[in-house]
C-alpha cells in the first residue's frame, strides 16, 4: 500500500480545455431525446459526401436504438469528419 498523499501534485497547472458541442438525437415521431443504449456495434459506412449542413465527410455512423417515451425503432446517423474538412 501507497502511503503518499493521493491527488493532484503541489503546484500543478489547470489547462483550460476546448469544449465540442453535439446535438443529443431526437425521436422522429414525439421529439424526445430519451433514448435505450444503442443495440449493437455502429455499422460504419466508408464514402464522401455532404452533411445536412454541406460540409464534407469522409464516413457515416448507423447506430441502431428505440425511444424509451415511446417506444419509436430508429437509427441514428452520424457523420465523421477528416482533419481539417469540418469547416
């Protein structure tokens, strides 16, 4: 057993970090983000394209999942992004 102090060392600096913003899936018929755990390994979908918003992708992400409010099967879709092609 250890016996020195646990926890941050004396004089240690706090970096601030960047925060991502991401948007929880919503149901498509009552709206809710309430979701059960996504049912199995995403299904990774290699190609190039445009999101919604027009920026570039280089794969997309089908995560299958139900609502928990009401019961909705759905898939939800996420796009992954090359370094530097996010805009």
């Amino acid at each position: 057993m250890s016996s020195g102090k646990t926890g941050r060392p004396r004089g240690a600096v706090t970096f601030d970090r960047p925060v991502a913003d991401a948007a929880a899936s919503r149901c498509p018929a009552c709206q809710s983000t309430n979701r059960a755990p996504y049912d199995k390994s995403p299904q990774i979908v290699e190609g190039s394209g445009t999101d919604p918003q027009g920026r570039p992708y280089s794969a997309v992400e089908l995560r299958p999942t139900h609502c928990l409010d009401c019961g909705q099967r759905r898939i939800d879709r996420t796009w992954q992004y090359l370094p530097g092609e996010s805009g």
